[in-house]
C-alpha cells in the first residue's frame, strides 16, 4: 500500500514536519507499505529529500494541480491539517488539491479551535466535507469537532500523535526537571522560571533543564528576546543557578534519551486550546511523570495517574506538583508505572498500523467509480 502524505516536512522547523517526518518512517517500515510525501512550502525549495516526491507551493496553481496528481499515484493521501502551513486565507488552497484527488483522502486535524472566526470555520469544514476520514488525537479534540463544526461524526477516528520508543538503558537524573520543544511567547517558560523560587528549599536543589531553539518565526520577528528575558526573570528571582537554557539541536534519537533522564517533566503552556501535544506524548511514552497545566490534552491523558495537572498561569500550584514528584518516591513511583501502561499505545509502530487500518477499509469502502471524496467509515 502507498500512502501519500501532504504536510510541512523538514528541514522546515515545526511539530507537523516532524510529526510527518516520523510518521512517513513508521508506515514505510511496516511490511507491505510505503510512505512518500509532498512537502507544502511557502517558496520553491526543490531540495532532494529522501521520501519527498513533490512540493506544494503557496499561491501556485501548478504545483497544486502537480501536488493532486502526485497523491493520485498513491492509494491513500493523508493529509495533515493546521491553520498556516498552506497558501491562502485560513489555508484554503489546500481545497483546490483536495478536489483534485481521486484518492480517498485522511484529514488529520492538529488543531481544532473553539471559537474559530468565519473564514477558518468555513474552511475546516470544506475540508472535513472532502475528506473520506478525519483523524482527531484526542477525545477532546473529538468532541469539540462534533460540538463546533459541520462534519460527519462517523468520519471521525481518533489516532494518537505518536512518538519514539524509550530507551532502555537511561536512567533519570534526581532533581531534573525537563521543559523541551521549540520556544517562545505562549509556552508558559515564565511560570516554569517563577516556580523555581518555590522550590529553594529543596535539597539537594532541584535543576529546571529547557531545551530547544526559538521557533524560527519568533526568532525573525523578536530574536532572541524571549529566551534572554527569562534568563533576566531567573537572575531576579534568586534561580539562575537552578535553570539552564540549552538551544542545542538535537536529532529524535539524542531527544529521546534527553527526555528519559528527566525526573519529571514540566509543560506550564499557557494554551487552553491545545488539544494535541506532540511533547506530552513523548514524555508519557518514555514514562517520564509530567506536570502541565489543564490544556485540553493533558487533561485527557493524565486521567489515570499519568501525571498531575495544575491551573495556568500559578506557579505556586506548578512549584506544589513538582514538589511531589521530586520529593515522594511513590508518587514518582505510580506516575510512572502508569506511564508504562499505556505508551506501547503511543509508538510510532503502533500509531503507524492504525493509519494504515483506515486506509485499508477507506480502500475496501470505496466504489470503482468513486472519484474518492466522502468516503464513510465505521466509527471506531
């Protein structure tokens, strides 16, 4: 089976190439099955990419027809979806591909908005109409879909963002505490910073590691004037010595041994909205505790025991959850066997086998004379 993905995908710094990026990997290293990708660029780069068959260029009605016949030469296009990664208002050119396509076509939806103006609601739902299937990663993100938005709910499968296999010879550094991703204004780094000042008590001190780059767009517009204003907060707070920024790159085999040396991790986003995190998947996966502030998704995955969520924008309360984990080894303990339970589910492997599943019964769903839009599956 070919599946034909349409995303970002790098050397493009965001979370949907490198969601593609992995996915891609993952479904060709399934038996039977290959991943190739058309790659939405805002300019021409025609850079010679492994798996890469094609791109998608903002505003060109050629590349949009090329792009629709490169998918048409798969049995499935997959298609990822955020507001901004293609041309048009609220992306719309994507539309122009997407009813070019002969092919049953997978949106799968990284965002999904509560209050989303005119133009992005009029879209999404251009799109889900399109599609044969639509891919939510969480419950949440299922409901709110149902709840806001015109689309079919049999349509709707819910797969896991998925992430890599934990290794198995890390062991987690006492006292770390682990942000990671990339920076800027919205992911909470501040709160983080400030309860640090809660915790100088501790013994031995504890240690906040954040890792990553400024996102690119922030880094063009603002430099580095986030970063350099928390460093500035965690002077004034008597913690300097207690955080460290470390913008290092790191390929997904060096992040992921990162991320298992963490005692804990930290996400204090300042979104309520957020309804995938490819971050909090990955700490679960590596069965890492995590404390986060209750945007959507953690809520949802940290149900169990997985971890401890905590309102936003209060350090005090970020300070009182990490003090847990740092301090009683059956809270750590538990969180962490509860991670272990369900990260087989979130593996690149396991998630990869899912899509192709929804491929297969939009393949066995589809007439022969079909020109492969609305297909209907069974909601699972």
């Amino acid at each position: 089976m070919r599946i034909g993905l349409l995303s970002t995908f790098p050397p493009t710094q965001c979370g949907l190439a490198t969601f593609t990026r992995a996915l891609s990997s993952a479904i060709t290293a399934q038996r039977g099955a290959q991943a190739v990708v058309v790659r939405s660029v805002e300019q021409p780069e025609r850079l010679n990419l492994d798996g890469v068959i094609g791109e998608l260029v903002f505003g060109d009605h050629l590349s949009q027809r090329r792009a629709a016949e490169l998918l048409n030469g798969c049995d499935v296009a997959v298609i990822q979806h955020e507001y901004g990664i293609y041309g048009g208002d609220a992306g719309r050119e994507l539309l122009h591909v997407m009813r070019a396509l002969r092919v049953p076509a997978v949106v799968v939806l990284h965002t999904v908005l509560t209050d989303p103006d005119p133009l992005q609601r009029t879209v999404l739902e251009d799109v889900l109409a399109a599609a044969g299937a639509v891919v939510t990663m969480t419950r949440a993100a299922r409901d709110r879909l149902v709840a806001n938005y015109r689309v079919e709910p049999h349509k709707i499968r819910v797969i896991p963002h998925g992430a890599p296999t934990a290794p198995t010879d890390v062991t987690p550094v006492p006292g770390r505490i682990l942000t990671w991703g990339l920076l800027g204004p919205g992911k909470g780094l501040e709160w983080g910073v400030a309860a640090m000042a809660h915790l100088l008590d501790l013994d031995p001190a504890p240690h906040y590691l954040v890792a990553g780059e400024v996102h690119p767009k922030v880094l063009a517009r603002d430099g580095d004037a986030y970063r350099d204003g928390l460093r500035a907060q965690a002077d004034r707070l008597g913690v300097g010595g207690m955080v460290e920024f470390d913008s290092n790159y790191r390929p997904t085999e060096e992040l992921t041994r990162l991320v298992a040396t963490a005692q804990v991790v930290l996400l204090p986003y300042d979104s309520t909205e957020q309804v995938t995190s490819g971050v909090l998947i990955e700490a679960v996966a590596a069965g890492r505790p995590v404390v986060a502030t209750r945007f959507p998704h953690a809520t949802e995955l940290l149900a169990d025991g997985v971890g401890i969520t905590v309102p936003h924008r209060d350090p005090e309360a970020i300070a009182g959850a990490l003090r847990r984990v740092l301090t009683d080894r059956a809270v750590e303990s538990r969180a962490h066997q509860s991670a272990l339970k369900v990260a087989a589910t979130l593996h690149w492997p396991a998630v990869a086998r899912r899509y192709l599943e929804l491929a297969k019964d939009l393949l066995a769903a589809a007439p022969p004379e079909s020109d492969g839009l609305g297909y209907s599956i069974r909601e699972s």
